[in-house]
C-alpha cells in the first residue's frame, strides 16, 4: 500500500519491504543490562528464562479514525522508543487510523500494564507536540487487549500486525477485536471497545 510504513523487528520497513533505520531482527536479541543489584542479589532476569509474547492492541478514542497513515510511521517509531527504554524487545507495530497492533517480547520485571499506560500517556503527550500531522487525535480508548503467543507463532502474529492495511480492506477493527478477543476464550463484552 501506499504511504505503508511498519515498525518490524526493531526497524523501520518502507512500502515493498525496504529497510531504513534501526538494527535488529527477529531472535536478534541483545544482551540486556541488569537493573540495579546490590548486596550479591541477583536481578529476576538473570535467573528467569521468560519469553513473554504479547500481541498489544489499542484504539484510538472511540475508535475514531484520528491516526493519518502518512504520519504514522513516526508514531510507530516513538512508541518503539518508549518499548525498547523498558529493555523490551520490539519485533512489530503496525495499524490503521483508528487502532494499532504491537508485537513484544515482555521482560518479567515489567508490568504489562504499566507498559501500557506509559505507551497511552507518552504517544499522547508526542501526538500533542505534533498535533499538525494529527490534528483530530483525541486520545487512546480506555481498554486495551493483550493476548500471549509462542515464539512458534511469532513469524504468523508479526506477518498479521505487518499486513494490517490490506487486512483491514476486508474486515472492520471491531469484527477484528471480537475474534481476537474470542479466540483468546476471553468472554465479549461491547464495553471492551471504548
């Protein structure tokens, strides 16, 4: 599509998958700092072997369509920036005017809603400072959905998030979340799409 632009494996993928900014790949993870230890205790993730996948999704207020495709792609790569100083691993962010989809490797000391909370208050701080390339933006919904894959499903959750534009010509992002939600077996509740 046109104007497409990803954030796919810790870069930035421009339309026909050239690559611009960014290192990374998928499984090319590095060595991640320890966070303040002190008296010979060890940090959770020196002990811990966690692969921790979430699928993130977020809607914009209303599910409006306030997010403009061509000014996306820095977006994308701010909330990137926000994920990667939570030492998480980015492998995907990708979406429409009105909602979009995040592909991670969550660290165990982070809190998956605490990540959440500060990619909605930052990006809305950033949006605001750049309210002339989003000028309908009011805000992220409410809610968010999270759902958890294997490493072996990695390639087909990031190939779905990276192909979000071309999927969306042939389902709404409520029809969308509603399957999501449902084959997550999480019940449906209308109030999930705030």
């Amino acid at each position: 599509a046109e104007g497409h632009s990803v954030v796919e494996d810790g870069e930035l993928s421009q339309p026909h998958g050239a690559l611009a900014e960014g290192q990374g790949g998928v499984g090319q993870q590095k060595k991640l700092s320890t966070l303040g230890v002190e008296d010979g205790q060890q940090n959770l993730n020196d002990m811990s072997a966690v692969n921790a996948i979430y699928h993130i999704v977020i809607n914009t207020y209303r599910r409006e369509m306030t997010l403009p495709l061509l000014s996306s792609k820095n977006l994308y790569n701010y909330i990137a920036g926000v994920i990667r100083n939570k030492n998480c691993v980015v492998y995907a962010i990708n979406g429409i005017e009105n909602h979009i989809h995040i592909l991670i490797n969550l660290r165990p000391d982070v809190c998956l809603s605490d990540l959440v909370r500060d990619i909605k208050l930052s990006s809305n701080q950033w949006i605001k400072i750049h309210m002339a390339s989003f000028p309908e933006f009011r805000g992220w919904g409410k809610e968010y959905g999270a759902f958890t894959y294997a490493m072996a499903n990695l390639e087909i959750v990031r190939k779905y998030i990276l192909n979000q534009r071309e999927h969306h010509g042939r389902q709404t992002f409520d029809d969308e979340y509603r399957h999501l939600v449902e084959i997550a077996g999480v019940e449906w509740n209308d109030n999930r799409l705030t």
